[in-house]
C-alpha cells in the first residue's frame, strides 16, 4: 500500500470514530478533545502532502463535480450552526459543484428531534480560479461569491409544507474587506479537502444520497 492511501485510510478510521458523535451532521473541533483535534489535524496535514492532484483547477476538474458531504470543519460558520435555537438539530451539511457553470450551492439539513418540523439552510454562490501575480494558470485557489440564502421549511408534523419551501430569500453576506477564497488541498475521487482563507478546514467525501429535490436553486 502506497503512502498516499495508508495515510487517507488512517484519516478515514477517525471520521469513521468521531461519526459517533453527530449522526450524520459535520463535526467541529469544538465538539472533540484536543487530542483528538491534533491528530485529526495532523493526519490532514500528512495527506495534503502527498495529494495526487496538486493542480485540481487544472488537471482535475472533474473530481471536482457534483454532490459532497462535510464531515468534519473548524469553521466559524460550521460550528455556528451545531448549536441552533428552539431545539433544532443539523443533520447532514451537503455542497453541490457544477464545474462547468462555475456554481455551487451549501445545503444544511435541519430537524427538530421529536419530528415536530424539518427543512434546510441553502446558500448559492459562483466561483472563478483565482489569479496570483506567482501563479498565472489556475491551481488550487478558488475565489467564491456568495449570492443568496435560502430558508426552508420542508414538513410540520410530517406534513409537506411546499408554501415554506422556502419562506424567505435573502442576500448571503460576502466579507467586507476582502474576497472569500478556498485552497483545494487534497482531491480524489472520494475524498476532498479545503483550507478557507481564515485558515478553516473543510474535509468532504464524495456522496450520492442527495434528494433532487434540493437541487433547484
């Protein structure tokens, strides 16, 4: 077995650890013990190093396509999201890519644990490569526009409620100082990671469960 695969399985067995703890949704470095979070850290890290796609915007693109599930970030608006009001529960935390028109699309599933209502958080952006005065092709480093957010109330009760699906659209909020940025670290084809700006981690693997009717913008 080569480095590059002993090292993802590693990775993989302690997503596959922390999994316990969050039924599906993402989980935070708030959630787990500082051991846990360094080797979380430093196994991400050692794959990023050995990444069989170092020029994703270019040679990779296709990897890139379609549907992703968070499993595990040190995002600020992540960890936001764990903790919701009036007893809600993030499920699970999906980003949909359409290479090709240069969008994507954050879907947050949210429940209420005793069923009483159920829907989702969707945030739309664009994206472009970004352009370096170092590096004038393409590489790893995605410029992101957010565009609108989007809150919906799927089922009360178990009952569809399609007038609340969604029941408000608002501008997403963009920084104001600077561009929004995302490093692609490591890509394979079930397996992605990202460094934000801010320095926050995304880890992402592939996934095919995604229900189409969260696919409309």
């Amino acid at each position: 077995m080569n480095k590059q695969l002993l090292i993802k399985e590693k990775l993989q067995a302690t997503l596959e650890k922390i999994k316990t703890k969050s039924d599906g949704s993402p989980v935070t470095d708030l959630q787990l013990d500082k051991i846990l979070v360094e080797e979380i850290e430093q196994l991400t890290a050692e794959l990023e190093s050995v990444n069989p796609n170092l020029n994703p915007l270019l040679y990779a693109t296709s990897l890139l396509e379609g549907a992703w599930q968070l499993q595990y970030s040190t995002a600020r608006e992540i960890r936001s999201l764990v903790s919701l009001p009036l007893g809600l529960k993030l499920g699970k935390v999906y980003q949909v890519i359409d290479v090709a028109n240069k969008l994507f699309f954050n879907l947050a599933k949210v429940k209420h644990p005793f069923g009483l209502v159920s829907g989702y958080v969707k945030v739309t952006a664009s994206f472009e490569p970004a352009k370096e005065d170092l590096e004038p092709l393409p590489n790893k480093r995605i410029n992101v526009y957010f565009d609108k957010r989007y809150l919906s109330i799927e089922k009360i009760v178990g009952i569809n409620t399609p007038l609340l699906n969604p029941f408000k659209v608002v501008s997403a909020n963009n920084p104001t100082s600077r561009t929004a940025t995302l490093d692609i670290t490591y890509l394979d084809e079930t397996l992605r990671i990202g460094r934000g700006g801010d320095g926050s981690l995304f880890i992402l693997t592939k996934s095919y469960d995604l229900p189409d009717s969260t696919l409309s913008t």
